[in-house]
C-alpha cells in the first residue's frame, strides 16, 4: 500500500508519465525511502504498466478513507485550559441532524466553504462529423477483424474522401455540416446492417467490440437525432468514443463555455479539501448542500457556524434549512434590501475574502496537481486520479505549514527580539505562514 500510494503521490506531485516516474524513482534514494524500500538499489522496484493496477486498486472509496485519516490526523486541536483536561468533542451519536430542538444556540462553530468546478479530460474537441468518422472506421476494422473469410463493400475509400473534403474546407456553412453528418450516417448503418446480416449467420464478435459496436450505436442514434430536430443538444451525450463515459458540462466561465470531463463539489474546512460528490454527469451543486452540512456534523459533532458557498446556492430550500440549524450561509438576503446595508456589506466583504480558498485549491490543484487535464483512459482511473489531486494538494499544505512552523521554532532561538523579525525570515509562499507565527 506504502509502494502503490507513495508512487501515484510522487507522480502527482511531478507531473510524471507512468514511465518517466519509474526512471525518477530509480533514480532518486529519498523517492525510494518514500515509497518504503529498505534501501537503495539502481534498479526498478515494477515496471510502468503496474501503475494502472496501482490505481484500480486505490478506487475513490479507498483514497476517500486515506484523506479523512490524513485530515484527522493533522486536525487542530483546541489548547487546554490551564490546570484541566483538553475539552472533549461532542460525539455524533450525542445528537443527530433530525433532532434540532436539542441543540442549543451558539454551538455552531467553524467555517464550512462548498464550490463546485470540473476537472477537464484530455480528449479532442468533439465535432458531430469527426465522431462520426471515427465511428465508422472502428467498424470497418471490426467486420475486416472478425469477417475476414467475406469482406462486404463498405464503400470505404469514398467515404474517407467525403470526410476529407469536408474537414479540409476552410469555411464550413451549416448546409455543408448537415450533408457530411449525412452522407456519415448512411455509412455507418450500412456497416451496421453488415453486422446484424453475419450476426443471424452465427459470426459474433468478443465482448470487447460488442461493447464498442453499442456504443457507436448509441452515438450514430443521438446524431440521428439531432439531425432530425436540428438541435445540438441531447440526453447523456457521448463525445468520445474511446471514453463514452465523458459528458459535456456547461460552466459558462469565460475561458470555457463548456468543458468535457467530471463535475466534483470540493469543501474547503481549515484549509484542507474534501470532494463532497465527483459524477460525470452534469447537476445542480445547490442540491447537495444539506447532504454536505449533514456529513459536516457526523465528522464534527456540531454545525457550522457559516456555510460560504456560491450564489448558485443560495435558494429557498438551503436558506431555510440553513436557518433550521442556526447556520449563516454567506451571500445577500433574498427580497427586498433593508434600509441600512453598512453591517450586511461587511459581513459580505468579508464572507468573499475567505470564500477566495476554494477557488485557491481549485487553482493549485489544476496547476500543480494535475487537475487540470486528467488523462487517464479509464472512468476507475480517472475518478481515482481526481482523488489522487486533492490528496496532493492537502498533503503539500500540510508540508509547507510544518515547514513554516519549523522555520519559526529555529529562528526563535536565536531571540531574533521583535514579532517582525521573525516574519522576515519567513518564506512567504508557505501556506498559512501568519497562524504558524
């Protein structure tokens, strides 16, 4: 588990391929201490294909486990008060979230931020002609690969020369879209028949392209459809074919009005991360809220005192639950404003200084984690690199605070004299340098 773990953080950490994370840790002795071999060696400890297994083997469920120990292990700890005993947590089973007549007011504590954001995956933009082209090859190289006594006349190379002549165009009017996405759908149901036909014959492909000939169905029914209606939108939308589990999802940001990948809800609670829900695909944030604030009491014992979380999140429902529990969620009140907005300005202002950290991670995890382009293939994997990222993350603010920490500690020997001093020899990268002064 040390070897597996240790390997896919390294790489995380670096950006490495699977192969040049091998060539790194053959390399590297502090990598390979990390990792727990019992000394040195210039050969190396598996070979890169054993890194898929690694992943499998630590699916989301397992790596969720791994960094709620982490978090719990690094919690802060309340000091205690002089000449008694550390206070103790109230325990989850001392009150449940169904029973909010027991809980008295002024218990809430602590800060919960909640924002969502998607990890995009490395695939080609999708182009309604291109999938279509690809589709219609992988089926001609499965009735060639599995019909290779009697090959039917597919039309192959004019309908390569179709496509060709259309993506090689410079302008592409909607009329010349709409004849290519046709001329597409008439070769691949003349593959598709093809099959059936040697299919009442007793000629089945593996479960491998049975699997992928679905899927080409299903794409060549969508297209079908939008071509019919001319709409470009359609239920569960598969863009790639080699990943059919992809969905668009509609962000509206201005880099990227729609980005291809996992949608996850990330918490933020004293600066580590948790992924609260990681589907591919696309929902509404806000409906998750009260699952989020309910799983916050059973690891806390007590509600949060305010809930920083976006606009989106802000309906009728979640206020008035928020209200039920004693719960401040952060942003203006809904109707008309009140008279004197000075205090609710405020609270405003500062509710979006300290919600700026979720975006913070999202930004430190897609930059320095690998967040930002997942390319794994498989939907195990990819949910098991995403996890991967946010472990990263939360274990390089870990790192950093000790360091700051230790940076104080041995400066302060030397009775540098004044506070300032102190911070001065300070990197002030580090996170969280001001709390560990």
């Amino acid at each position: 588990m040390r070897m597996a773990l240790g390997s896919l953080l390294i790489q995380k950490k670096y950006s490495l391929s699977d192969r040049e994370l091998v060539e790194e840790i053959k390399e590297n002795p502090y990598l390979q201490f990390f990792i727990g071999l019992p000394g040195y060696g210039d050969e190396a400890p598996f070979v890169p294909s054993l890194l898929v297994e690694f992943r499998k083997r630590l699916n989301e469920k397992v790596l969720a486990e791994i960094n709620e120990i982490i978090i719990e292990f690094n919690k802060p700890t309340d000091p205690p008060p002089k000449g008694g005993k550390p206070s103790k947590k109230p325990s989850a089973s001392d009150e449940s979230p169904e029973s909010p007549s027991k809980k008295q007011p002024g218990e809430n504590r602590g800060t919960l931020i909640v924002d969502a954001t998607c990890a995009p995956q490395n695939i080609r933009f999708p182009q309604d002609v291109s999938i279509l082209n690809e589709g219609r090859e992988k089926l001609e190289n499965s009735i060639c690969y599995v019909h290779n006594l009697y090959r039917p006349r597919m039309y192959r190379r004019n309908a390569r020369k179709d496509y060709l002549n259309f993506a090689r165009s410079r302008k592409k009017p909607l009329k010349k879209i709409r004849n290519a996405i046709k001329k597409q759908l008439s070769y691949i149901k003349r593959d598709l028949d093809y099959i059936r036909w040697f299919a009442d014959y007793g000629y089945e492909a593996d479960d491998k392209q049975k699997a992928l000939i679905e899927i080409i169905e299903k794409v060549c029914e969508q297209q079908k459809y939008m071509y019919d209606n001319r709409t470009h939108t359609v239920p569960h939308r598969i863009v790639s074919i080699s990943q059919p589990f992809i969905r668009p999802i509609i962000r509206g940001k201005a880099a990227a009005d729609v980005e291809f990948g996992a949608k996850l809800d990330l918490s933020i609670v004293d600066g580590l991360g948790r992924i609260e829900k990681l589907s591919f695909e696309a929902y509404n944030e806000s409906e998750i809220l009260k699952d989020v604030i309910d799983r916050y009491y059973q690891r806390e014992g007590h509600y949060p005192e305010r809930v920083l979380a976006d606009k989106i999140y802000r309906n009728r429902a979640n206020l008035q639950y928020c209200k039920s529990k004693g719960i401040r969620l952060s942003g203006p009140s809904l109707g008309r404003p009140k008279k004197d907005p000075s205090v609710d300005k405020r609270t405003e202002y500062i509710d979006n200084a300290d919600r700026v950290e979720v975006e913070r991670a999202f930004s430190l995890s897609k930059r320095s984690f690998g967040m930002g382009l997942i390319r794994t293939r498989l939907e195990g994997t990819t949910r098991s690199s995403i996890a991967l990222s946010i472990i990263a993350m939360n274990i390089d603010k870990l790192a950093k605070a000790f360091l700051c920490q230790k940076t104080v500690l041995e400066f302060s020997r030397y009775n540098c004299g004044t506070k300032a001093g102190i911070l001065l020899f300070i990197p002030h990268n580090h996170w969280d340098y001001r709390k560990a002064a």
